[in-house]
C-alpha cells in the first residue's frame, strides 16, 4: 500500500521509529554462526580481527563481537561516565564475519 505524499511528510520518524526488523524472505534461514562462536571479521574497519560472538539478531541478520566495532554514545554524565561518552558495541552484518 502506498501512502500519499501529504502523510508521510506529517509523519516524523522520532515520533514514531522505523522497525529494522527485515522481512521473512530476506532473514537467513540456517545460521552457522551461534554466541559463543570465535570469529573473523572479513570486511569493514575491523578487517582481520577476530573475537567472540556474545550476541546474535536473527531478525536483523547480524552479530555482535566481543571488543569489535566500537562506537560512542553520549550519555549524561555520572560516576560511571565522567565525559559523558561511553564505547558500545554495535552490529556487524553475518555476511562480513567468518
């Protein structure tokens, strides 16, 4: 169904969020990569590195590796975060690890 032109542009993606999940016909059917897994990344600024994977979307086809592709979150300061930056993991696409 496609939607005039009028409603999407009333429509703000910070009031109602986009879903990441991927339709059926596009998530993986067979995983060979489970948590737990010792893997290496084979594209992306982390090329050649290898980690553990410690958790897996199958939604999103996608893992994320223990101390790979780190990325900062600005958080309001506390004890915990005195810049108000930490590092966060985030996904890696499974067709990028091995």
């Amino acid at each position: 169904m496609r939607l005039h032109r009028s409603i999407l542009k009333s429509t703000s993606t910070r009031a109602m969020p986009r879903d990441k999940t991927l339709r059926k016909d596009l998530q993986l059917k067979k995983w060979k990569i489970t948590r737990g897994d010792q893997v290496m990344v084979i594209s992306g600024k982390d090329r050649g590195q290898t980690g553990m994977v410690t958790e897996v979307v199958r939604k999103t086809n996608s893992v994320f590796v223990r101390g790979l592709k780190l990325a900062f979150k600005n958080v309001p300061k506390s004890k915990e975060a005195p810049s108000g930056k930490i590092q966060k993991e985030m996904p890696i696409h499974v067709s990028n690890v091995a």
